[in-house]
C-alpha cells in the first residue's frame, strides 16, 4: 500500500514538471519535441484532478500552441516559465467569475438552488442566507425538498440557528406548489426581499423529479438558478451539469466539500462544458463557511501549487494590524515574551485548525501526511502549550530564566504536563525567540530560508530539537552595530598593515 | 422476483451496449491501433478508475493486441480478465450470490455490530436503512444507533426511516457525544439480545482530523462494550466521487480499520470505476452497492456485472 497516494502524486505535479523539463535548461526555445514529457505530466495531473478527458485533452492541446516557441526566459526555470502557461490558462479558462447574485432592488429576488443528492444543498442554502444576511438582504428560506426524510426539519434548524423564516409545508405537499406558496408567504412578510428554494436532490437521469424542477422554474422563473456541486465528484460532474444546464438554464454553479484534500477539477471540466461559471466555494460545515469563487486560487489548487492566496487573505483577517506591529516590534527589541509567543499562537489558531492552515502551503500538504501518519496532532500540542504558560505567574513569563526546579514542577502540576514538558517548550521558546531576533534583521528571502530551517529543524515535529540556525559566516553576527564596528575595525587595521608594510 | 433480477434488468441494456458500442471501437478484423489504444483510455478514465488503473489496463492491450487484427472477443477478454484482476485484489473475496448477508462479518455468538462512516453527503444514512431493511428480511433483529448527531434533523432522518422499517433505534439529542449514542446503541442490542447494531456516524472530511479522531473513540467504545466488535467497519463511497475517493479510503482505513465499501448512488451515470483504484492501492472490497432511492435497492457487489456496467454509456 502506498500512502498518501493521491495528494502525494497532486503535490508531486510541479516536481514532476521540473523532472520533465530539467533538461530544457539552456535550451533558447520550448518546441514541440522538447514539451512532450512537460505536456504528459499536466495532462495526467488534470486527470488525476478529476478534469474530464476531453477537456483536459484540449486544454494541453492549447497549452503546446501557446508554449510553443515561447523563449525561455533567463530569469526563470523552463519549468517554473511553463508551469506560468498552464496556470496562467487554467485561470483563463475558469475566470472571469461575477459574484453577483443579480439581487432585485425594491423587488422580492428568487434563488433557486439544485443537484444530485448530498451535493450539499440544504447546508448551502443556509450558507447563502447567511451571506445575504451579511450584506443586509433579508432572506428567506423555502423547504421544496419533499424526497429526503427529515430535510425540511434540517432546514428549520438551520434558519433558527440563523434568525432566517423557513416556509415549508407536510412532507407530502407537492414541491412546485410548496415553492408557489413560498414566495407569496414572502411577499405577504413584508420583510423578505430574497427566497431561496431549496429544492430535492435529483440525478439528472431521474425524468419524472427532472420535469418537477423544470415545473418549479417555469412557474416562479427564479432570477437565479445555482447548482451545488461536490468538488469530490469525478468524471461525471460535466454529464450532470450538462443535463442541469439544459434542463435550466444555469447562472451559476457553487462547488462544496472543497476545505478537504479534493483537488476540485469538477471546476474546469463544468466551466469548460457547460461555460456556467462557478460562483461560490463550501469550504466547511459552519454556516459561515461559503466564500467566492478565485479561479487563481482554484488553477493553484489543480496543480497542486498550494492555495497562498487564500492563506494570506486568512491571515489578514485574523490577524490584529495593531498587535502585529507591537509585536514586531517587541521582537527586533528583543523583549519577545512568553505571553506574545501565547497571543501569537492564538492569532494563528484562529484562522483554522493549524492542519488546515499547513495544507494550503506550497510543499505543506506532505508534512501535514507524515504528522497524521505519525499520530501527530500539532494542534493537541499547542493546547499543552498554552496550559503551560497559562500556569506560569506573569514574572515567570517575562523571564523564563526565572524557573527553578520547584517552580517547574508547579507548573507541570498546573498544567497537567511533566516537568520535562515545561522544561522543553522554555528551551525551545529561548531557541525561537534568539533565532526571531536574528530573522528581524533579515530580508524576506533570508527569512524565509530561515522558517524552512525551522520547518525541517522540527518546528512540527515536537519531539525533534529545534536547530539553531547555521550563521552566515561572510556576515558574521547579525547585530548592525557589531558589523559596523568590525568592519571599521578592519578597515583600520588595514590601513595599519599597509603603512607597516610601506615602512 | 429474486435479488439479481433488478440489478440484471438495469444491467441489461448495458450488455447489448457494451456489444454495440465497443465493437465499434474495437472492431474486428482492423488492426489494433495508438490512436485506437488512446480512445479506449479516454473510455477508462471517463469510470474513474484513476490514470494508474487505465494505463494498466493499456499496457496489457498493447502488449497482447497492438499492431494484430482485432478479434473482439479476444481482446474484451483480456480487457475484462485485467479489470476482475484488479477487482478481486490478493484476498480474492467472493461472495455468494444466494446469499445476500454473506459478505458481512457476523460475531461468532452474541450481538454483531457494524459501524458506517464516509464522507457527508455520500447516502450513509440512505444506506444504512437499506442495510437493516436487507437484515431484517433475512430474519435478524436490528438495533440503529443514531450516532449523527451533528447534522440538523440526521436523527429525524434515521428515526423515519427505522419507523417504516419497524425496527428499533437508539437517539440522543441533537448536539450529544456520538460515542455515548454508539455506546448506548450496543447496550440495548445486549439487552434486548438483538442480532445487529447498526452505528450511523456523522458525515465527514477525511481531513479533518478531529472528527476523525472522534470516529476512532466511537469505535474504542463499541470495542469496550462488545468485545471483538465492530465486526464490520463499512465506508459509503458515493459512486460520482473521483479521484479523491483513494484519500477517503485511505483516512478513514487509517482510522478505523475498513473493512469494506458500500458503493451508493450507482443508479446515475456514473460508473463508481474508483472501487478499482482503491481495491488497487488499499485491497479494500466492495461489499454492496446501491442502486435506486427505494428501500430494496441494496444489492450484493457483483464483479461481473459491475465490469460489464463499466462501458455502459
């Protein structure tokens, strides 16, 4: 058995890339003969993201015309120069996305969700009622799904866990007329200006439910018709979605289950079949978990490049502009306690469960395999992390150096940990904390370098000792000030031997 | 009407397609062809069976057929031997088609448990109903653990369901731990000296590591109630998922110790070929798969017709 089989080949893409077109190193131009291995690689990586055949098909086709004759540029590796192509036109080919719901100003809106059952409809339909919510629409819910049992309960609890009125009617009513009925219990409201239906799932093969949903939009023409999805779904998502697509007339499509290991070729296969354009994303089973559609973001994803975007725009939410900046600067003083490295690992816990976070970076995704393979929870270990320091007396935290045996065991027996514990995050956190002061001085290469150094040193790995980080020895120590005063001294000292060689 | 008779009626049309539509293909008497091969694998990765599968399968054809007069029957042969090959893994598990409880593991004595766990949305609750439906009828008395307890209304959903089949369910409140439900679930069956308990578990993300380490405790708990049990562990693929069914496979076994697949949803047009790619890498089986939205659409896996259903178009 060979773990990790499908993320490690995905993450693998790039690398395979480069193996496939390392030889073009030197080599002025891409040509037809010199792309062949380059464009096999992307071709499996598309179906190995679930990318339909033909398209994936046409889609390398059209890369090799585009790539074709390109000059290798000085700058850039062949590879990484055509890994741009692919990326570059699997964004054109997903993009340009429009968010917009075509929301009616002063006029009830209809939006009527469909798919195949458990694409994640009901949960979507929350989801969207909490995002209108958000942007001060007042939505409403309409339970139109009579096939599933207890689906009109899931979607009462779901508008009491909102505030959101659910109009639904006995199971045995029939959708068209549930729906009919919905929208005029909207208009009579008074205070709902957008319904969502939330209708059965259906196959697309299924006539009779077919015609039900054609039913629902030729009797209340929502203004618009979004298809759930399921990133997960294989060869098949295009045929649904064609059938959905003709049968409706679809405005957009909203793909669910992506905050897994999913790699969402469903996105590219629909956008270039059907030409809907993808709406939305689900990335988690909170109500709050539905975010826009980024065709950058989702063509990193296809290739397995890692999502940073996302992670970056994450961290700017999360994190509190002002905080960060203290804490900068507590670090380039060197005044980096204790209770900021707490805050800080707080700041981050907030954006996800840390597994979640790790995934979306570039090369992450094997490391975050090997923790769940080696039984590894880094979150576990940042809960005893913090119990630890929650135990400590607020001298202690500003001065660690302050902790004897006694006071150890204390905060072991504080923190439900052993001494040894306690005894290892302070060893490491004064090993952190010296090589954070060395990386406030360092330019955003040199600093990057540097967390890979953590990274493989065993930042993630608790049982590992963090290594100190091997000094440049050109540079010399890090502090300015030193430099300065060596290199004068140098330079003093040279001019001395010069004279004394004179003489 | 005996249990393979809905399943051939469904399958049947396949058969006279398979004939039609890959003959065309591999017409006999022309030479086996590249670009031939290339069509043929674009037929392969349309099941999603997964690039490593199809070019197995290719690589055979090419080296038995390529550059020779095509004799269908020959080469559907070799097609067929290399996708059961695949099918049946090491172990070579069959079951017997009279038999329709034979692939599930029973205690030897006393209450068998079998817990059912997937990903959300894959037809687990759907299943399960089917699955006490199929016991029931074959004269076992059943117990149904609610263990979603998450998902709004999941119990609702299971308590219908148990009410139309008569058989008895164990709930707890919406929010409560699902291991206490599981727990509870074997109690009764104990008491109650039923045949099986069947776990219902909430949907979930294989990545998720959390939820996946409350699947582990629920069956820690289930072990420490019944002792030997869970006697089954089954996944529920749901049969449009693509390539991202090997990692589902390859977590949940990871957690939980699969013991089989439940293939659901395999009445649309999608071939579920990615039992294939995980019989491949994890030699895990499929035990049943699903076929229609009403409570007997549950049949036992059958290689045979699942191969032939696999070029069906």
């Amino acid at each position: 058995m060979s773990r990790g089989h499908s993320t490690f080949m995905f993450e693998g893409i790039t690398k395979g890339l480069e193996g496939a077109l390392s030889f073009l190193r030197g080599q002025g131009k891409l040509t037809e003969q010199n792309m062949q291995d380059g464009l096999r690689a992307v071709q499996q990586a598309l179906l190995e993201a679930d990318v339909q055949y033909d398209v994936a098909r046409d889609f390398t086709a059209r890369i090799a015309e585009q790539a074709l004759g390109a000059e290798v540029l000085k700058s850039l590796k062949p590879y990484e120069q055509f890994v741009g192509i692919v990326h570059q036109e699997l964004i054109n080919l997903m993009g340009p996305v429009d968010h917009s719901l075509n929301l009616r100003r002063g006029e009830l809106t209809v939006l009527m969700l469909c798919g195949l059952q458990g694409s994640g409809k009901t949960t979507t339909c929350g989801k969207l009622a909490k995002l209108l919510q958000e942007s001060g629409a007042k939505p409403m819910l309409v339970a139109a799904d009579m096939q599933r049992p207890a689906a009109i309960e899931q979607l009462r609890v779901i508008g009491q866990q909102l505030g959101v009125p659910v109009y639904s009617e006995a199971p045995d009513s029939n959708a068209v007329r549930v729906c009919q009925n919905g929208v005029a219990a909207a208009r009579k409201n008074g205070d709902v200006d957008v319904v969502i239906l939330d209708t059965a799932g259906r196959l697309h093969v299924d006539a009779d439910l077919m015609r039900e949903i054609e039913q629902i939009d030729l009797k209340l023409s929502p203004q618009q018709i979004l298809l759930v999805c399921d990133a997960m779904t294989g060869q098949d998502a295009v045929n649904s979605a064609k059938a959905f697509n003709d049968a409706l007339e679809l405005d957009g499509v909203i793909l669910t289950k992506l905050d897994g290991d999913a790699r969402g070729g469903a996105a590219l296969s629909i956008k270039a079949v059907t030409g809907v354009p993808i709406k939305f994303i689900g990335v988690g089973e909170q109500l709050d978990k539905l975010e826009p559609f980024h065709p950058d973001r989702m063509a990193g994803r296809i290739l397995g490049m890692g999502d940073v975007l996302t992670l970056v725009e994450k961290a700017q939410r999360e994190f509190d502009a002002d905080q960060m900046a203290e804490q900068q600067e507590k670090l380039l003083k060197g005044k980096f306690t204790l209770m900021d490295f707490k805050d800080q690992m707080g700041a981050v816990r907030k954006m996800g469960p840390l597994t979640q976070i790790m995934k979306l970076l570039p090369g992450m995704g094997k490391v975050v395999d090997m923790l769940s393979s080696a039984d590894i929870d880094p979150e576990e270990d940042l809960v005893q992390i913090e119990g630890i320091i929650d135990s400590m007396t607020p001298r202690e935290r500003d001065n660690p150096d302050l902790i004897d045996m006694s006071r150890r065991r204390r905060i072991a027996d504080g923190s439900g940990t052993n001494p040894s514990d306690v005894n290892k995050l302070i060893k490491e956190f004064s090993t952190m904390s010296g090589m954070m002061q060395q990386m406030a001085g360092m330019n955003k290469w040199q600093q990057m370098r540097q967390i890979k150094q953590m990274a493989d040193g065993g930042l993630f790995d608790p049982g590992a000792q963090i290594q100190i980080a091997k000094k440049s020895t050109a540079l010399g120590p890090l502090d300015k000030r030193a430099q300065q005063d060596k290199k004068k001294k140098q330079r003093k000292d040279a001019r001395k031997q010069r004279k004394k060689n004179r003489r | 009407m005996g249990l393979f008779d809905k399943l051939k009626r469904g399958l049947q049309k396949t058969k006279d397609l398979l004939q039609t539509d890959l003959r065309d293909l591999l017409k006999s008497g022309e030479i086996l062809t590249e670009p031939k091969l290339e069509q043929f694998y674009s037929r392969l990765i349309a099941t999603d069976m997964g690039v490593a599968s199809a070019k197995a399968i290719i690589e055979e054809l090419r080296e038995k057929h390529v550059g020779r007069t095509v004799v269908f029957e020959e080469v559907w042969d070799t097609v067929r031997a290399k996708l059961k090959a695949l099918l049946k893994g090491d172990s070579g598990t069959l079951w017997d088609a009279s038999q329709p409880l034979s692939p599930l593991r029973f205690a030897p004595e006393g209450v068998t448990v079998i817990l059912v766990a997937g990903v959300n949305g894959v037809g687990k609750t759907t299943s399960i109903a089917k699955l006490a439906n199929l016991l029931k009828k074959n004269g076992k008395k059943v117990v149904l653990a609610a263990g979603d307890t998450f998902r709004a209304a999941a119990v609702e959903q299971l308590t219908l369901w148990s009410q139309r089949l008569g058989v008895e369910i164990v709930t707890k409140p919406s929010g409560s731990d699902p291991a206490s439900v599981a727990y509870a679930g074997c109690a009764r069956a104990l008491e109650t000296n039923a045949d099986v308990v069947i776990v219902d578990t909430a949907g979930r993300i294989q990545t998720q590591q959390n939820l996946m380490k409350q699947l582990s405790k629920i069956q820690r708990v289930i072990a420490d109630k019944v002792p030997g049990a869970p006697h089954e562990v089954l996944l529920v693929l749901d049969a449009t998922t693509g390539q991202n069914g090997i990692s589902q496979a390859q977590h949940f076994s990871q957690t939980v110790s699969c013991t089989g697949l439940v293939l659901a949803k395999l009445d649309g047009t999608a071939k579920g070929g990615i039992v294939l790619a995980i019989r491949k890498e994890m030699n895990l089986p499929v035990k049943y798969v699903g076929v229609g939205e009403q409570i007997d659409d549950l049949e036992l896996f059958d290689p045979d017709e699942f191969v032939n259903a696999l070029f069906d178009q």
